[in-house]
C-alpha cells in the first residue's frame, strides 16, 4: 500500500508538472503578447540581421519577450531569420508572430522622380530599401550589367523611369537594377519603338532628348511643342542651343560645383564639353537628368508645326512663347531678358 501511494504521488506530481508545461506550452504559443496601441506595427530585417537583431526590434512591442523566445526556440526561428518588412498585428501571440516574420514578407512603395544623377537615384533609394546607396551606385554603374544591357554610363540614367513601384524592402541592389531594367524593356513597347523609329532615334537618343525637353518646361501641355522645336532643329541641322545643356556641362566644372546658373551667359556658351549645344550639333553624348515619362511620350509624340525657337514668357511663368523666326524670337527673348533684368537675376 505504501509503494502505491508513493507511485499515486510520483504520478500526480508528473500530472502537475505536464500541466503546468501544457499550459506554458499554450501560452506561449496562442495567449496575446503585443504592447502596442495602433492596429498593427511593422519591423525590417536586414539580410544580414540575427536573431539578436530581431529580438531587439520585438522587445519594445512585446509583452513577454522570454516566451517569444522559447517558442521562437522551438521552431527553429532563432537560426533561419527572414529578412524583409513584416506586419505585426495587435493581439496577435507568439506563434501568429513567428509565422508571419517567418514567411508573410511584403512589398514596400518605392518611388522615385527626376534625379539628376545616378549618384542622387542611389540615395533616394536607399532611403526606401534595404541595400545602401554604395552597392547601389555600383550596381547601377557596373560595367559587365550596363554593356549586356546595351547602355554606356552617359546613357545609364535612361534606364530608370520615375514612377512608383511594388518592390520587397530587402531587394539586393542587383535585383534593383534588374528588376529597373525589367520595367524599362516593359515601357518600351512595339508602339514607342516604332514611333522612335521613324524619327531615326535610339531609345537613348529619345532619353537624351527627353531630359532637355523637360528641363526645359515641366508643364505637360507643351513639351510636345518643345520637343517639336528640338526636332525641327535636328532636321535642318540647326544647333539645339539648349541652355539646360550648358548649365550641365558649366555643374561638371569644379568653378560651378554648388552654384545655381539662373541666366545663361556667352561665358557658359563658350565651355567646352560635348554636352555644350551651341558648339556642337546633333544630340549631346547623354541624359543631362532624369526626364519625366510625359518628356518621354512628348519627344515620342511631338508637335508637327514651323516653330524654331521659344523662350520663357515672362507673363506666364513655366511657359514659353514661340517664334517661327529669328527676329520675332529676339523680341521675344528681350522681353524675358528685361524681366530677369527687373527681378535682380543678372547670372
């Protein structure tokens, strides 16, 4: 009778103790454990990050980190993190949490409008995801991807439209870049080729076109007009005499680094640089910006007309008034240049 009693203990202690386990097992796994007030949070995981790192972003958000922890444990989370963005939802517990940074990885908005360098794309978006501006620029730049790409590095801001895009915030650079290239060739259907085509440009001719078409007037209603002006130069041979591409060409000189040109003197008329329009015809070697995709469509789809030249009204500012010849467009220029003469702007 005494062993019997001792094995009754023995058994009710182990009842005890699996229940005890039991009910620590079940909390830890399906009891709430969030400390937030909003509806849901989000944390990043690098592709570099442990679960240290990880457990470091869950502690504030958390209300008992040491379950998470043990059930983290046992589901082998602690040694295969995911990297990415993940939602964490108010009142979710453990195992909703683990499930979720484990496997429910979602996209990021990343957007990005008329840089006006490579150097300026990897920084914006670098703010936006995982990889950092470095590996960025050296994706975007390297010369093996830009070559099998069919870009050199004056044409290699081309390949980046602006626009806004579904992407994972832990996007490798080169992945970024590929994924850039993917949504180019997507942009460049049969139409836009064939309408490239028959003005006898490159993509990247229309690009560079494109870049000094909305350098010049970002107002939509008219760039087709510009890119209208721009053309017919190109077909008589008339120099483009675009001063976006002399403000260009003067920013690539030490003398001009962190100077605004407001005015474009014969002395910036006179750099020498290929990007110079006044002295040399035709297209210059590359993009002086990120152009908008309405610059794109209006080169794509310029305005059929007699303009030669245009320059800004000074009665309707961001637009132009265009001349068909070149008295009625020095008229037409002297106007503007005694505005710019009355509000102080003399370089």
């Amino acid at each position: 009778m005494y062993i019997k009693k001792i094995l009754w203990a023995i058994a009710l202690i182990g009842l005890v103790i699996f229940g005890y386990f039991a009910f620590y097992i079940y909390n830890a796994m399906f009891s709430p454990n969030t400390n937030f007030e909003e509806e849901e949070t989000y944390i990043y995981i690098s592709n570099d990050d442990t679960y240290q790192n990880v457990r470091t972003q869950l502690i504030p958000i958390l209300d008992d980190i040491d379950s998470f922890d043990a059930l983290a444990t046992q589901k082998k989370y602690t040694s295969n993190v995911k990297s990415g963005k993940f939602k964490i939802k108010k009142g979710m517990n453990n195992n909703e949490i683990i499930n979720s940074i484990r496997s429910k990885n979602i996209p990021v908005k990343l957007s990005f409008n008329n840089q006006a360098s490579l150097e300026a794309l990897a920084g914006r978006i670098a703010s936006q995801i995982d990889a950092d501006s470095t590996n960025l620029l050296e994706a975007m730049t390297d010369e093996k991807f830009l070559k099998s790409s069919g870009f050199k590095k004056e044409t290699a801001l081309g390949m980046y439209l602006p626009n806004s895009y579904q992407i994972f915030w832990n996007t490798s650079a080169n992945k970024f870049v590929e994924r850039m290239k993917s949504e180019y060739d997507k942009f460049w259907t049969p139409n836009r080729v064939a309408k490239a085509k028959a003005l006898n440009f490159t993509k990247d001719e229309v690009m560079a076109l494109a870049s000094i078409v909305y350098e010049e007037s970002k107002q939509k209603s008219e760039q087709p007009r510009v890119a209208g002006v721009y053309i017919n130069r190109l077909k008589i041979g008339m120099p483009l005499q675009a001063d976006p591409t002399i403000k260009f060409a003067a920013y690539q000189l030490p003398k001009y680094k962190n100077t605004i040109i407001k005015r474009v003197l014969n002395v910036h008329k006179d750099i020498e640089s290929p990007y110079n329009t006044y002295k040399y015809r035709g297209l210059p070697p590359g993009l002086i910006t990120m152009p908008d995709l309405s610059a794109i469509d209006a080169v794509l789809n310029y305005e059929k007309h007699d303009y030669l030249y245009f320059a800004a009204d000074p009665k309707k500012p961001g637009f132009h008034r265009f001349a068909k010849s070149l008295s009625q467009h020095n008229n037409n220029a002297r106007a503007y240049h005694q505005y710019l003469d009355q509000q102080g702007i003399r370089r």
